[in-house]
C-alpha cells in the first residue's frame, strides 16, 4: 500500500529551477532516502508544511493531498527538522508525559525512554542534555506521535554513535511496522547507512542509484565482462559478453554504481583514485589506467596524468601561460582542472582547432 505519493511535482523560485519534474512512491515497509543539496531539501520541506505554494503537480498521503488538506499532513506525518525546538527548563519525563498525552498514545514511558536509550536521562532538564541526547528526545516525540510517514531532515548530522545507532533502531521498528520511512540529506553516507533505496534530486530531476552490498558484488566488479550461458547449440556452450556500463564507487559497505555521464571528473591523489559527482567525493575501485579505458566511448579525455574529465561538463579552456593551461567545468563550484601542454595539442586536434 502507497503511503507517500509525489505527483509529477515542480517548484521554481522566481526565474530559477529548484528541481523539474518528478515522481516517486514510498509503500509501507519503505525506508527511502532523498540525497540533494541544502537549497532543495529546504525547498522540499517547506513544500511538505505547506509553507510554499508547488509550481504543478502534488503530494498525497495515505490518498490525501497535503497541499489541500492541512488534516493530512499533521494526522499522517511526523517530521524532525534540525531546528525543532524543545522547552530546555522541562525534564525528559516532563517531554514524553506531554507527547504521550498529546497524541494518545499508548505507548509506555518506559518503553520510549528504553528505544531512545534515554533511561538514565529521565529526570534530567533539556538544557543540561547534549545535542544527540536532545535530538533523541525528538525521535522520542515521533514514537509517541506514530504517524504514517516518519520524515527526517540530516538525522545524524552531528550526532555521537549512539545516537546513530538509536535512529538506525528506531528506523527499522516503524518500518518493520508498516510504516513509511523518508530520509532528507546532503551527505550520501548518511543516505547509505540507514537504506539502499537511495534518490539523488537536483535541477536534472530525480535519479535512483544502483547500490549492492559490497560483498556481492566484490569478484565480479573488476571483470570487464560478464559471461552467461545462452544456448547449446551443436553440443556447444554459446558465450554472449555483457558490458558493464555502469561505474562502481565504494561508500562505508555499500557500493554505489553511477552511469558515465553523472561524472564530472576523476582524480588520482597518492594512489587513491576519487570520482566527483555534484561536488561530493567517490573513492573508487578502478585504477587511472582502467577508468580511461572504460570512459572513452563516452567522451571522457585524459587531460593531465592525475585527472581525467567528462569532456560534455567543460565549459572553458583558459590558457595561463604558453605551457599553464586550466579546464573549467560548469558544475556549481566552478571546477577547474589541470590541463597539461602535452594533452592542450591532443584536446584541440579532438575539437579541430589549430
């Protein structure tokens, strides 16, 4: 059953582009994690509290529209946002005896102080707590509340370990309990720990990252082909060759695959070989040797023994000195690349310049 659906949703601001359209379902049982930058997800969220209008299309929870009813979204979802507020001068008890009363809920103080690992806390005022205790104290609140669609923002950012490992709890109990799970984040290792329903939304639209664990994918990565049986013919085993398009980056256990073009650039840094995606970092399994191999079909041009780059994100070629010469991408940061003299005359025979 559908608990969240997002409707071929839109949202400018002024003359710009937020993100374009897109689509995407959480069922019950589903932890998904939506990896974008800080402007977006501030932008999503303000979509799912009503505080921006959307440009087209909608968001339905449990069949109903959140922008048309405002019912919807305080009966059906529970969020933590990072600046959620609690009152400092009230013990921890104090906190879950309101939010207990609050939402009717028939779950035991006992219980939630046990699931938030607060117990030794629970007479203890707020303000004499730390930032991870204080940010238990909200998971708390979401127990207690036992909305439809649990929805977080940058969840442990910042958080000690066992902070972490109470969320990661908390996370698998609702959705073991057919709830519905959606994670807001700009850091894709956090996007990674707790799912590997992983989406990364930016102002291309919305795309599903192919993520494995690392164990089973750890003897077939570096094959440049994989071979399966197709027939017999004439007592004869036919081989047919797959390619592997797909190139696979290691974050924490998980191993993320991303499509060529996705990549703006890789670089080699005292042995270790790092794809750079939309400003964040990749380490990588292939080596400068393999990884120009497997990209030249797709446009990719060594462009200095330490970097190669996606030729289709260059947007300048600047020329420094006779022999210093620099690429610069168009990705937001502005990238620039080292260029070395001896590829400056190969990229201008690639171009046809003289």
């Amino acid at each position: 059953m559908s608990i969240l659906k997002i409707n071929d949703l839109e949202k400018h601001e002024e003359h710009s582009l937020v993100f374009p359209v897109f689509s995407l379902e959480v069922l019950e049982h589903e932890v998904v994690a939506i990896h974008s930058s800080t402007n977006v997800r501030n932008v999503l969220i303000k979509l799912f509290l009503g505080e921006l209008p959307v440009s087209s299309g909608e968001l339905i929870i449990n069949g109903q529209e959140i922008t048309k009813s405002k019912e919807a979204y305080f009966d059906q979802v529970g969020m933590y946002l990072l600046d959620d507020g609690l009152y400092e001068r009230l013990s921890v008890k104090d906190h879950f005896s309101f939010f207990k009363k609050l939402y009717g809920s028939e779950l035991s103080m006992d219980e939630a102080l046990r699931m938030t690992q607060l117990e030794p806390k629970r007479n203890i005022r707020l303000s004499r707590l730390t930032a991870s205790e204080k940010r238990r104290v909200h998971f708390g609140r979401l127990l207690f509340q036992n909305p439809a669609l649990f929805l977080f923002e940058e969840p442990d950012q910042n958080a000690d370990l066992e902070t972490k490992q109470v969320f990661l709890k908390l996370v698998r109990r609702v959705s073991e309990n057919g709830k519905a799970v959606v994670v807001l984040t700009s850091n894709m290792e956090s996007a990674l720990s707790v799912t590997d329903k992983v989406c990364r939304l930016d102002e291309t639209g919305l795309h599903v990252l192919d993520v494995v664990a690392d164990e089973e994918t750890t003897d077939a990565l570096p094959r440049e082909e994989l071979i399966t049986e197709d027939q017999i013919i004439e007592e004869e085993i036919m081989i047919q060759p797959v390619r592997f398009e797909k190139i696979p980056t290691k974050v924490n256990d998980k191993i993320v695959l991303f499509d060529p073009p996705e990549i703006d650039y890789i670089e080699s840094n005292e042995g270790q070989y790092n794809i750079y995606i939309k400003g964040e970092m990749y380490p990588c399994v292939f080596t400068m040797a393999e990884l120009e191999t497997r990209l030249h079909p797709y446009g990719f041009f060594r462009c200095h023994r330490s970097y190669i780059v996606n030729l289709q994100k260059v947007r300048e070629v600047v020329t420094w000195t006779r022999n210093s010469f620099t690429l610069v991408l168009g990705d937001a940061k502005k990238s620039s690349i080292p260029l070395s003299k001896t590829k400056m005359a190969e990229l201008k025979g690639m171009l046809g310049l003289k």
